[in-house]
C-alpha cells in the first residue's frame, strides 16, 4: 500500500480538516496547470503583441472541446479506484491502474493525429479573424504534440487522488511550470519563436510532468505499483471506467461546444475584446480551478465512502464540501474582480483590453462561486456512481439553456454583458435542478440499505 505520509483515511473521522487537506495542494496544482498557459499568454502578450495574445486566448475553448472527452475517462479512473479501495478490492485496483495508463497513451497518439489535422478547418469555423488565424493554428498543432503526455499525467494523477495523495502530483506541476515559464522567456524573448516557442514550451513541460507521475507509479508499492510489461487493457475494468467517465467527458465536450459559439460571438466584436476576454478569463480560471478541487474532493471521499459502504457520510461530505466552495469562490472571485485593473495589467498594457477584460470580470467573477456550487454537486452524484444523470441536467441546463441564450437574448441585444451574463443564470438554473437530482439519488440508496 502507499506509504501513509501520502494517504487519507476518507471513511474515518472528522471531514473538514480532510477535506482541506486533500483540496489545498490539489488547489494549488490546478493553480500550477493554469500556470502553463498564463505563462504563454503573459510572454505573448507582453513581447509578442495582441494579436499573439488573440491567437493563444482564442484556441483554449477548442482545445477544451477536442480533449474534454478523454480527460473525462480519468475521472471514471478515479472513481473505479476509490471504489475498490474502499472495499478493499487490491487487485481490482491494480488492473484498474494498468488500464488506466494504457489507455492514455493510446487516447493521447490518437489526439496527435486529431488536432494537427483540424487545427486550422476548425478555427475557421470558429470565425477567427484572419490576422490571428495562422497563428492559432500553429499553437494548435505544437500543442497536440504533446498530447500522450497530458493525458498520461491527468489519468496518473486521477489513480493518486483517489487514495488521498495530491501532495506529489503538486510537486509534479511546480517543477514542470518552473520549466515552461524558464523556456517561454527563452524561446520568445531570445530566439522570437512567438506562439511557436510558448506552444513547444509547453508540450516539453507537459512531459516532464507526465514522466514523473510514471515515475511516481513505477515506484510504488502494493496494489498501486504499475509493472510497464505489464500494461493491458481490462476489458472489464474499461467498460466500467466509460460507464463513469464517457458521460463526464461529453459533458465537458458539449459544454466545449457552447464555449466555442460564445468564443465566436466574442470573435464578432474584434482582436481586441478577444485579448481582454482572453486574458479575463485566464484570471478567472485561477478562481475555478480553486473551486473545482472541492469538486474533486466530493467525488473522491464520496466514492470511497460508498465503496466501503458508509453512506451517512455522504451528506456531511456535500455540506461541507458546498460550505468550502462558497467560501472560496466569493473571496477569490470578487478579489480578483477588485483587483482586475492591476492584474490584467500584467498581460498586457492596452487601455481597452484592459476594460474589456473588467467588463467579463464584472459578470462573471463576482458571482463565481455559483459555478462552484453546481460542480460540487456534480461531484456528488457522480461519486455515487450517478455519470449519466448530471451528463444530462447540466446539457439541458448549464449548456443548453447557453446555446439558446446565444440565439435569442443575446440576438436580441447583441452586446458582451449580456453575452457574459448567460454563466451566471445557467449556473443557478443547473445547480437547483442538481440538488433535486441529489435528494432523489439519496432516496433510492437509503431505500437501497
């Protein structure tokens, strides 16, 4: 088993204090990952120019969507692990591992291919400006090189969650992001590679965070070892892992695609509102990825409680968890907005990106903890084995209710604020009609017991 300086006993004791454990360096992870491309959109933006800027900001939502799906197959992992080691299951987990680490690097080959092939059809069709489209593309397919590596790290890391342990993987992304930032100056500043040299900046310290967390697993002892010779897909263990997780990653996908049609009508409004939205929203993910480790946290501890058959800790679980996030969204979310002149000063010195980007911050940051609210819940129920049911509530909501808002309202009044304003109604819309789905899935079980 893995040395106990690591693990967290998610079934026993006391939550809050736990809970924080676990969340804080996975906090300060996420922190690290967002790190990579601020780093990239900061040097561009700053050395480069605003077009760089609009190339780099106007990729993220397509990268999201071409590798949402996959990512999600790392949460089935995380699930399936904390299942079994609740109960547990020792060999259950070790071919859950094996399976785990082969299908990433089959899932990330295959984006290589992807990406590079529709990097520039797809950012056409996006209606990225042509001043910033050759660019865009070039980001694009760098960044998909790196591919087997990302995915490696996220379904490595989702394996070290689920036993408690985001101390490491913290540690992972801060030698990596040391790395990017170092090579990002190097490659703009001194050889003026632009988007090309923040693009291959990345994809090498994506790998240098992939080839410790093998490490990390080659290393281990116990259930949790991976044997390279070894690596064989579980047919059982796979089926399971899609079950939970495909329906997780088509949902981060369909929500993509309503953040590629919002992208688009931002691209309507010219480079410049691209730039501030851009580096409004690089802030802004600081403030999610903050929130979205208690995300992590619920499905993890909700998963290990249920596997070890504990399910009146699961309430507690969400409570505390929903506390916690609102906590941090409403402090990190309104200091960023508050703090919004100085901070989207660092990603570029041009008055009118600048109020564009305090423009989205206004909308968005302030009530940011509603995002929280929703997620949490999400981690709930897919904790409890549920991927399907909150799959389908947040697309007719937090993604459907979006498409129609585009189409509609904002038709209507063709402006950014009210643009903007369609996160914060369908994140209400969604995270109530989440908690009924909760209290239903909590019926059942204790009907169940």
């Amino acid at each position: 088993m893995k040395t106990k300086s690591y693990e967290i006993d998610m079934c026993n004791g006391p939550l809050t204090g736990k809970l924080l454990k676990f969340a804080v360096p996975l906090m300060f992870s996420g922190i690290l990952q967002l790190l990579f491309n601020a780093a990239d959109i900061v040097v561009v933006g700053r050395f480069a120019g605003h077009e760089a800027l609009a190339a780099v900001g106007s990729t993220g939502s397509l990268i999201n969507l071409l590798v949402n799906v996959f990512i999600g197959l790392s949460i089935g992992t995380n699930v399936l692990v904390a299942n079994y080691m609740g109960a547990r299951h020792e060999k259950a987990v070790s071919e859950t591992v094996h399976t785990s680490v082969l299908l990433s690097l089959l899932c990330g080959t295959f984006l290589i291919f992807f990406g590079i092939i529709l990097a520039k059809p797809l950012l056409t069709l996006m209606g990225t400006p042509d001043n910033v489209l050759g660019q865009a593309a070039l980001y694009m397919r760098i960044y998909f090189v790196g591919m087997p590596a990302t995915m490696l790290y996220n379904f490595g890391a989702a394996i070290l969650r689920a036993t408690g342990d985001t101390q490491r993987p913290l540690y992972f992304l801060f030698a990596a992001g040391v790395i990017n930032v170092v090579l990002n100056l190097i490659f703009v500043i001194c050889f003026h590679m632009g988007v090309a040299g923040v693009a291959t900046a990345t994809v090498i310290s994506q790998c240098v965070s992939a080839l410790l967390v093998l490490r990390c697993l080659i290393h281990e002892t116990g259930c949790f070892k991976l044997y390279l010779n070894k690596l064989h897909i579980h047919k059982d263990k796979l089926i399971q892992m899609i079950r939970i997780g495909l329906p997780a990653g088509m949902q981060g996908a369909v929500f993509s695609i309503s953040n590629v049609l919002i992208q688009s009508s931002i691209n309507s409004f010219g480079s410049i509102a691209m730039a501030g939205s851009t580096a409004s929203s690089n802030l802004e993910g600081f403030v999610y990825t903050s929130m979205n480790s208690f995300y992590q946290a619920s499905l993890s501890f909700t998963s290990q409680n249920l596997g070890a058959g504990k399910k009146e800790r699961i309430n507690k679980i969400l409570i505390t968890c929903e506390l916690l996030v609102i906590t941090v969204g409403l402090v990190m979310g309104n200091a960023a907005y508050f703090l919004g002149d100085r901070l989207l000063h660092i990603y570029s010195s041009d008055p009118e990106v600048i109020q564009y980007g305090l423009m989205r911050m206004q909308v968005i940051c302030t009530v940011y903890f509603l995002c929280g609210m929703m997620d949490v819940l999400v981690g709930s129920l897919r904790g409890l084995n549920y991927s399907v049911l909150p799959m389908i509530v947040s697309l007719a909501g937090a993604c459907g209710l979006r498409i129609v808002w585009i189409f509609t309202i904002f038709q209507w009044h063709r402006s950014l604020f009210i643009l903007y304003l369609s996160y914060p109604v369908t994140w209400l819309v969604t995270a109530i009609a989440h908690f009924i789905c909760f209290i239903v899935v909590r019926k059942k079980l204790e009907k169940e017991k």
